[in-house]
C-alpha cells in the first residue's frame, strides 16, 4: 500500500513521511554517504562529502552539459531499492502503531472490567490522554505520530469496511417502510440541520460537516469515512470525533432516565436509542437498560442508519469534486490574464473517487452478510477485528486533540453539540410516535 502523498508533498496524506522526499528518511534507506539521484526525486546534497573535489566557481559541473542540464543518467546503485524503503516506511510507523496497540489493551481492559463503557469510547479518551502526558506527550508529537496518523486513517477505513458485517438487507427490510422513511428523515434532519448550525456558528474548516455526519449516521466512523473524501485538517477531525463521542457516552446515562417521563414502551424505547445515539457500541450500552427487547430494536434502527453511510459518502465526494472543479476553473480563468503558457502549467486538483474504495468495500461486506452463508465463528471474528481496528483508529484520532486550542473554541463546539443533540432526539423521538 503506497503511503506517499499523491499531491507531492513531503509527508503524505496519512502524516507518513515521503520515502521519495524526506531527506531524514531518504538517508535511511539508502545508507550515509550514497548519492541520491535528481531524477529520481531525491535533491542533491548541500554539501560535498568529505574528500571530494569541489569545482571552481562558474565551471560546469563533471555531469552536466553545456547548458547545466544532466547529461547521463544517474547511477543505478543511487537509488534505494524497494525493499529498503518499505523498510523505512515500516520504521517511520512502529513507535506510533506500537503504541497504538498499548492504548487498545488498555481500552479493552477497561472495557472488561466495566462492560457499560464501550470500548471505542475509551480508546478516544485514552489517546487524548496520551497526547498531554508527559511521559507519552513527546511521543506522540513526535517519532510516533506518523503510525498514529495511519492508524487514524488507513485502520479507520478497514473498520468501516468490516462494519458491513454487521448489517444485512433482510434485516432492514423487516423494519418495514414506514421505519425506513423514518430513519432516513431524522438522518437528512440531523444532517443539514447541524451543518447550518455549525456554519452560522462560525467553526473552523470541516468541523460543521464533519460534527453532521457524526450525530446524523454512526459517530467516529463516519467521520472517518467523510473526512477521506473531504480531505479535512486532521485537527477538525480530532475536534469532531472527541465532541461526537462525548455527547454519545452521556446519552448511554441520560436517556434511560427518559424512558418513562416520555412514556415509551420497551420497544419505542429501543427505537428511539437506535435513531438518536451515535456509535453502535453506545446504542447498546444506552438500550440494553430496558431489556432484550429494546434492544434488538435499537440494532435493528442503528444498522439501518449505518446504511446509509455510503450514500453520504458518496454526496459528500460528488460535493466535492465540483467545489474542486469549480476552483480549478477558476484559476484557469485567472491565469489566462498571464498568457496562454501559464494557463496550460496551472496546477491540476486531485479530485477524490465518487464511491471510494472502502465504501465499495462496506456495500461488498453488507452483500456478503446478506447471503447468510458466513458461519457465526467467523462473524464474531470479524466483529472482534472490527473493535480492535476502530479503537486504534479511534486512539489516533484523539492524540491528535490539543487541549488548549479546544478551549479556545470549546464553547461554540459544545453549544453545536448540544443544539444538535436536541436536534437528533426530538426529530427520532418523534419519528418513533408516528411510525409505531
């Protein structure tokens, strides 16, 4: 899997430093003294090593001809080979996956020992620990934060895949059309309605989007989905993610103690907490205080709105693409006050998949689920290695909050997630009154 940066940067899109051009990671791989060819993507050295033969100022240089220009090609013995930089790729993201792992056991201790804490929530709150201590501060801003940035990443997009598992056309189909048209309501309420709250609010970057798709499909995850295709800043993602999973483990406390002053039955209980709470792992520690059946209901709804997080993701890119190509045309337009030849070197916009990968991946997963022909083993497997990756995507995420600058915007952050909370539950709540 290439982990470099297809726009051409030097780190790459998951925090990896570029093999191809970091100078740190370039010296790795191809051993102190060697010499990096130009052509290659590498860039010479500043300084001659020692003992070699400087030139006398305005001579040309031994490899170049007249003009300056290369006249043979480098040597093959410059450039690393590839096994030499998948090695510096792996060593770039030890510290950071190592201690990835660690902050997953400790989630999952703690989540044995208090099985009402769902996992996933600690892991976030674990990696924002992590990010402050000072025993693990260093490390995560500084050798591990490249494999914690994959893991926030790369992990995030196979949990999601594997998350199709979970969900199965004939157990939507049973909810029966009216359920359906319910759930998608409160997700297109939820939706557009935090994402106006968040723009007029006036929160930074993704953040009004992002918060969106979090409260309106199934928490982290979707955040992670959204954030691929919207290229969003790693901080906005952090923010979004540590505000989601708040608001969702209080709702695993408060709305128990709703059930009864809303008069709702086992049943409408279980609905209401599948079309209002966030992650799944929330929906069934909120829903199983009123039983069995509450929360076979609650799953029932929750799978439902996981569902539709293809579709979204997919608007999402579509959205995105045209903002992209809107601005390209734009900067053609500009350009072509400079000439016909700037306008023809204006940079190219990378425009994201309309369906990614592991979306593809997800639909594949709910399709295979569908056939019941998987053995329970094997879905409990699945299940299992779907927990372990979103909390180590989960504990990237949160190691990547900065305290301080949440505070500096914490209030608008809360008051949207607090607006959108109400949001959430009053539209399921009534949702529910009128389809049961």
């Amino acid at each position: 899997m290439a982990l470099t940066d297809a726009r051409g940067g030097s780190p790459g899109a998951d925090g990896v430093p570029d093999v191809g051009g970091s100078p740190g990671v370039r010296g790795a791989a191809a051993g102190p003294g060697a010499t990096v060819c130009p052509a290659a993507g590498g860039a010479a050295p500043e300084y001659p090593a020692p003992g070699t033969p400087t030139r006398p100022s305005g001579a040309p240089d031994a490899g170049t001809g007249p003009h300056g220009t290369a006249s043979a090609p480098c040597a093959p013995e410059a450039v690393a080979p590839p096994a030499s930089r998948r090695a510096a790729r792996i060593r770039v993201l030890l510290p950071g996956l190592g201690l990835g792992g660690l902050g997953v056991a400790g989630a999952w201790a703690v989540h044995l020992a208090v099985p009402g804490v769902p996992m996933l929530t600690v892991a976030v709150v674990l990696g924002i620990l992590a990010a402050h201590l000072p025993g693990t501060r260093g490390v995560v801003r500084g050798g591990g934060r490249a494999g914690l940035s994959f893991a926030g990443k790369r992990l995030m997009r196979l949990g999601v895949v594997l998350l199709g598992l979970k969900l199965s056309l004939d157990d939507v189909l049973g909810l029966g059309w009216a359920s359906v048209a319910m759930v998608c309501g409160v997700v297109a309420a939820t939706f557009f309605g935090t994402w106006w709250l968040g723009r007029r609010m006036g929160l930074r970057g993704d953040q009004p989007l992002l918060v969106a798709t979090g409260y309106a499909i199934c928490g982290a995850s979707a955040i992670g989905a959204v954030s691929e295709v919207s290229d969003s800043d790693e901080r906005d993602v952090a923010t979004s993610v540590a505000l989601v999973t708040l608001c969702g483990t209080l709702a695993i406390a408060v709305l128990p103690l709703l059930q009864h002053p809303l008069g709702l039955s086992d049943a409408r209980f279980g609905r209401w907490v599948g079309a209002s709470v966030h992650d799944v792992g929330q929906v069934v520690a909120a829903a199983q205080t009123a039983g069995p059946s509450a929360l076979g209901e609650a799953v029932l709804v929750k799978l439902m709105r996981v569902a539709l997080l293809a579709p979204l993701v997919a608007a999402v890119a579509i959205s995105v693409r045209a903002r992209r190509a809107r601005g390209a045309e734009r900067a053609r337009s500009a350009q072509l006050g400079l000439g016909e030849e700037a306008g023809r070197t204006a940079p190219a916009t990378r425009r994201p998949p309309l369906v990614p990968l592991f979306v593809l991946g997800f639909l594949a997963m709910v399709a295979v689920r569908s056939t019941d022909r998987l053995p329970s083993a094997a879905l409990d497997t699945a299940a299992t290695a779907q927990e372990l990756l979103l909390a180590a995507a989960l504990f990237g995420l949160g190691s990547a909050v900065h305290l301080p600058s949440l505070a500096r915007t914490g209030g608008r952050v809360a008051a949207l997630g607090l607006c959108a909370w109400v949001v959430v539950a009053g539209v399921g709540y009534g949702g529910v009154l009128l389809t049961t």
